[in-house]
C-alpha cells in the first residue's frame, strides 16, 4: 500500500513539473507547417469533392 501511494505522488509530481516545461507558441513565429498546394484536377482516380457543402453546417451539426 505504501508503494502504491509513493509511485502516486511520484507520478503527480512528474505531472506536475512537466507542465512547468511547457510553453506556448508565439504568434508572430507562425507555423513552422509548410504545406504544398493542392493540385487539384478533374482527371483524379477518385474525387470526394461532391461530398462537400457549399456551406459548412448546411446539413446541420456533426453528430455520432
């Protein structure tokens, strides 16, 4: 039981500290995320695009 109630503390003080080691990211940074655009084209094996909304949220909310 002892054992059990020090690896508990051990473990929320490893928690604890590590949110200490955590910073945000600044904004003026920006992402380091480099994306290559899309060459979109209507020749694609298979094309989802029909799947789309015109508008997010037209068919209401995502729900399970």
């Amino acid at each position: 039981m002892l054992v059990i109630r020090n690896m508990k503390n051990i473990l929320a003080a490893i928690i604890t500290l590590s949110f200490g080691l955590l910073q945000a990211q600044n904004p003026q940074e920006g992402w380091a995320f480099k994306f290559k655009e899309d060459p979109f084209t209507t020749d694609t094996v298979l094309g989802l695009r029909h799947l789309n909304e015109d508008v997010a949220g037209e068919n209401g909310f995502v729900r399970r």
